[in-house]
C-alpha cells in the first residue's frame, strides 16, 4: 500500500525544488524553462524517479492529449495521481495534485504509459538536472 501523504510531500518538496532552479536559471535543460509550461514530460519523468529513489516504489508514467490538441504528463500508482504541473491549465489551481479521482486526467487520451524505471533514456542534461533537484529537495524542510 502506497504512503500517498509521505508520497505527496515529497512531490511538494520537488517541485518547489524544480521551480526554485527554473526561475534562478540553475537547471541545463530547455524543458524546464517556463515551468510548468510544456514542462510536464519531463517532470513527471524525474518526479516517478525521485518516488521511486526514496522507497515509494515504481510509479507509471502517463500521457496524453486532450480534444483541443494539449498534451500532459503526470505519475500514477495504485491508483493513485500525482501531477506537478496540472496548475498550468486555467481549470486546476493545485500546484501539486494527489488524486485517487481520474476525471480531470481522463480528458487526455492516452499517448504513452509506461514505468519509467529510470532516466536511462533521457540526455545527460536533465540526468544532471535530476541529481542537483534531488540534491535541494532533500534539504527542503
């Protein structure tokens, strides 16, 4: 059984993380430059990532476009939902989400679903993002 509020916390603490070095320019990769904007694959990517390095086990990567063209990511796990970006949306004011109710996600049919296991596949650009995020949210208190 998944500790969705220890789970969620840590989302909290990295997103704050990743928005910190985004807006102070400290991260290499492009994808975060107007966080959360056009930011949310990757994101969703090094959050399943971090979860899983603090013992939360695997979280599933999902995608998807809407009916107007919009593409989003975010985390899954036991039926659970956490989305660090969703706030870029005009109808979600929630920085981070942590839902076990899918109907705001259901919107975006489904691209991609995968465990993301790791970053293996990503550039060494957001590797080394990954590393200096994980870095500054474990001494987030």
């Amino acid at each position: 059984m998944t500790d969705i509020q220890g789970a969620g916390d840590l989302a909290v603490r990295f997103r704050n993380a990743i928005e910190a070095a985004a807006t102070e320019g400290r991260l290499e990769s492009h994808h975060f430059d107007n966080f959360p904007r056009g930011a949310c694959g990757p994101s969703a990517r090094i959050l399943g990532q971090y979860l899983q390095d603090r013992g939360f086990s695997v979280w599933d990567y999902r995608s998807g476009v809407d009916a107007d063209g919009q593409t989003h990511a975010w985390v899954e796990q036991e039926g659970w939902i956490i989305d660090i970006t969703a706030c870029q949306f005009e109808d979600v004011d929630e920085a981070v989400v942590v839902t076990k109710d899918d109907s705001w996600h259901r919107r975006f049919a489904r691209m991609a679903s995968y465990p993301y296991a790791d970053l293996s596949a990503d550039g060494p650009a957001l590797r080394r993002d990954y590393r200096l995020l994980v870095t500054e949210a474990d001494a987030l208190d």
